[in-house]
C-alpha cells in the first residue's frame, strides 16, 4: 500500500478539496478550458501547479524528459507530446503557449556526454531532439569544449519554441493573434523564474513579490518617529 500517497490524498481530501468543493464539481460537469498549456520537464522538482499558484483547471501541463517539443512530424508513430500539444490548440483553444525549462535538468546535462556504452532504449533518441541546440552553441567554443549547463537549458527552450512553430495549426494561430508563445526557466535552488524576451533573445528575471510586511514596517517606523518628541521638547 503506498502510505505516502495516502497520507496525501487524505490530506488532500480535509483541506483543499473541501475547500474547492463546487470548483470541483464544475469542471467534473462543465469540463476543463484552461486558458494556457505548459509543456515542462517531468523532473520531480519542478511542480508547475506550485510554481504558479494555479487551481484545478487553469493550466493544460504537458511533461516529458527536458521540456523537448519535436518537429512536426506526421505518421503513424505515437507522438505523445505531438498529441497533446494538438489537443491543447485544437480542441481546447489555448491562448498562451509556454515552455518552461528548469536548472540542473539531469536530461540536458547527460546530452554533450557520451553514452555508446550505455543501453537506452527510448531515452538517447528523445535526446536528440535536442542537438541542434547543443551543435550551435559547440560552434562558438574552441573545439572540444562543452558549453555550460545553463546556457544549454535556455538553448532547448528556444529551440523547443523554434520546433513548435513547425505545427502549422500553432504558427497559423499565432500568426493570427489568436495565441502566444513564451519560453521560461525556472532556477530550482532559489525559486527564481526567467522569462524569455522575444525581442532580444535573452531571458529575464522576474522581479520577486515585495515582502508581505513591507508595508506593515513602515507603518510601524512612521508611527514610532511620529511618536518621538521633537528636539529640545522632552524632559531635561
């Protein structure tokens, strides 16, 4: 019996669905219409529903190992991330599209490395999705050298975004206004997120929240000068 799980589902049970109770039973009845979808790493550090603060369907998640969109290829080979990228434009009508890559992705990390003695039977070929990114950044380094790992990770979201716009129904929908693309990274050890500009190419970071008691301090620091007597007015 995993104890874990339901020890979590009980929990999840006495508090959040009691509180989302008639959330719950709308989207049971009415169905989801998630305004965005999210394609992430499958990594277990990164939990999208978390990092956004989203409820039960704001968010179409679509996970795999490194975030990776493959070129549009149409056959009669299963194309999970294919499928669910189709069903997110498609039929739901998405109208924001983002990757969100994440630090110390295990599965970018492994792509400069050499594998040949390693068995794989699905993982290496997903991967390759990926050398392209890594082909162009080897191209501005001294031969030999690999690039660094975050730089590597920004490089799989754009190129991510790049092979998404070989989907000829997500370019028609973005050429017509009718839904964006966004590139993420997410940083795991200090909660940080960058955001892809589109403009120049780089990502930027997202300013952190002002903190809750800002304003309760400086409430506090004007009350206390406000209280102190002026000079030359106190007891001598």
């Amino acid at each position: 019996m995993p104890k874990d799980l339901i020890k979590g589902f009980r929990e999840f049970r006495r508090t959040s669905f009691k509180q989302q109770r008639g959330l719950f039973r709308t989207l049971a009845w009415a169905g989801q219409k998630p305004k965005a979808a999210l394609i992430t790493c499958c990594d277990s550090r990164v939990d999208p529903t978390l990092i956004f603060a989203s409820q039960p369907g704001d968010l179409f998640v679509v996970r795999n190992v490194a975030n990776l969109v493959p070129p549009y290829t149409p056959n009669k080979d299963y194309h999970g991330t294919s499928a669910a990228l189709e069903f997110a434009v498609r039929e739901l009508g998405v109208q924001l599209l983002v990757v969100m890559g994440h630090s110390q992705c295990g599965g970018v990390a492994a792509l400069p490395k050499d594998r040949s003695d390693q068995k794989s039977d699905f993982v290496d070929h997903w991967m390759s999705i990926a050398e392209p990114a890594l082909a162009a950044l080897r191209d501005d380094l001294p031969a030999g050298t690999d690039p660094d790992l975050s730089e590597l990770e920004r490089a799989v979201v754009r190129l991510s975004l790049t092979n998404l716009r070989t989907f000829p129904w997500i370019a028609e929908a973005e050429k017509a206004g009718k839904l964006r693309l966004c590139g993420m990274l997410f940083d795991v050890a200090g909660a940080e997120l960058h955001v892809l500009d589109n403009t120049s190419g780089q990502f930027q970071p997202v300013s952190p929240p002002r903190p809750r008691f800002h304003s309760t301090l400086s409430a506090t620091t004007t009350a206390a000068v406000s209280d102190r007597p002026e000079d030359g007015a106190g007891p001598t």
